[in-house]
C-alpha cells in the first residue's frame, strides 16, 4: 500500500509547531508592548482641554504655588480642580477680553463648570490618596514630573500597576523632606548638594501637640536644611517631654517638666538619597515593603 504522507511531511510538522511556537510568544510580547505603550497609558498625551492652561507659564512664570489651585492636596484624597472662581480672581483684572479665556468668563456668568479632559485618571477600582503621600514625604513632581516646564498638562508616568509597585517596594529613592514637597528642582542630595536634617520630635519630645490640641503629623517632625547649621552657630529647641498636658488635662506642677529648657538640636548629613530616604522612611514611620505592597492598599 502507498504511503498517504511523504517522507517530508514529517519536516513540515516539526516546521508547523515552531512556527506555531514562534507566532504565539510573538503574540505575547506584542499585547506586552501595546498594553505599555501611550496608545494604552495616555503617557505624554497631551489632550485638547477647554483652555490652554500653561502651569510652565503660572508656575514657573508667575510662581503661583500647587495650592492656591488644588487646595485639596494635603487634605483629601483627591488634589481637586480649581474653581472658576481661582481664575477670576486674577483675570477679572488681566487679559479680560483674551480670546482663549472666553471659556472662564462664560462660566464665571453662567455658573456652569469648565469641562476639563482628567489627565491623571486612574481606573475606579484604584483608591489613591493624595493626602497620605503628599504627608509622608512624596513630591509633586516625583508622580506628575516637572510640572513647572509643561505648557500644557500630560501624564509624565505610566500610572500602571507595576509603576506604583516600583515606589511601594523601595519608597525610600523618593522619599523628601516635606518642606521640599512642591519643589519641582528637588533632586535629592549629593556630595556637592549635601542634606541634613534632624529629629526634632525626638528633641522636644515625641508627644508634642498644636495650639488647638492636634497632635503634630509625623512627618512636619523633621526638619531638614540644606546648609550647613554648623555654620550658623548652635541650633536650640524647646523641650517638650512625653508629660506634655494635652487638651483637657489638668495636672499639677510637678507632674509636668519644667518648660523654656533648651537643647542643642543634632543635625545629620546626608550625601545621597538613599541614605535619606532610609533615615525618612524611619521617622515618618512608612510601613514595610511588604505592607506597601499588599494590595489592600490600593483595592478597597
């Protein structure tokens, strides 16, 4: 009996499967590239918005700072658009018959919200704080980039998944003095750019609270410079032990320590980031990698 198959069938069967092989992994690292690219991620998309607001030309420009508009950002879970009320205030005096502002002045007559395009939208089954980060030493620039130089509003990062895991797994190389949180230059310190910074809670005492009895936020208890303080002579702060009265209690005087001693403050250098990062992560009391990274804390 005749053979059905020829002897080189044998070869196009080997032949079939790697290819086969080869078009599904090529399948794999295609969808791979396309769920990272901007088409999917919006990454330096720049969307046609009712007004051509330029932060290059208010921020760094006008030197307006990031919350005079989003007044929310250290408060609230969202960093919040600014009213048409913000944009009044300055422009019912300056370019009050510009063109490009037509939109403002239709709302601010007609009461009716500007339409802006979200740039940083996140899908709804994320939950992110802008309070929490923005409290706990994470700049402004360090999630939306150098806002000072954009023209116009894009998404400087890819705001996917595996990005946000890349800061929680190590926060440290991110981490700042708050005082530098809306300092868009910030770039962490160096041999020629040196940091110090110093404990202050663990000088005046770790339970130290405001004028209205609100406790001190972890993270306004240290304070960093970025001169020398050797050089401007001893640096003194009040001491305030854990026997400070807190609203409400009465106790009598010599139950509380005695107040207007003073004690040198100690500064402690810092040449790179991640050295102040790791100082940073202990003091303001930052969770573990492995906390950070549960996902609990983004899907509620």
């Amino acid at each position: 009996m005749a053979q059905v198959f020829d002897r080189s069938s044998n070869a196009l069967a080997r032949a079939s499967l790697v290819l086969t092989g080869l078009i599904v992994i090529a399948l794999g690292v295609g969808l791979d590239q396309l769920q990272r690219s901007p088409w999917v991620t919006r990454q330096g998309q720049r969307p046609d918005q009712p007004v051509p607001f330029s932060h290059k030309h208010h921020v760094e420009g006008l030197g307006l700072q990031c919350q005079y508009c989003h007044t929310s950002v250290e408060k609230s879970s969202y960093a919040g658009i600014p009213p048409t009320k913000t944009c009044i205030n300055c422009h019912a005096q300056i370019w009050t018959n510009a063109e490009l502002l037509k939109p403002v002045r239709e709302s601010w007559a007609t009461g009716a919200s500007i339409n802006w395009i979200k740039v940083h939208d996140l899908p709804d089954y994320v939950y992110f704080n802008h309070e929490i980060h923005v409290n706990k030493g994470i700049g402004c620039a360090s999630c939306h980039g150098r806002v000072d130089q954009m023209p116009l509003m894009y998404q400087e990062n890819t705001l996917q998944m595996e990005w946000c895991l890349n800061c929680h797994r190590n926060p440290a190389v991110n981490l700042r003095p708050t005082s530098e949180i809306y300092n868009m230059a910030w770039s962490g310190p160096s041999s020629d750019k040196p940091v110090w910074c110093s404990d202050t809670a663990k000088t005046a005492g770790a339970n130290t609270y405001g004028p209205n009895g609100e406790r001190t936020p972890t993270a306004q208890a240290v304070s960093c410079v970025t001169k020398d303080p050797s050089g401007e002579g001893p640096k003194l702060a009040m001491l305030q032990t854990e026997g400070a009265i807190k609203p409400g209690e009465s106790k009598t005087s010599s139950d509380v320590p005695a107040m207007g001693m003073t004690l040198p403050v100690s500064y402690q250098k810092f040449t790179s980031q991640v050295d102040l990062g790791k100082y940073l992560t202990d003091k303001y009391h930052i969770r573990t990698a492995n906390e950070l990274s549960s996902c609990e804390v983004c899907h509620r």
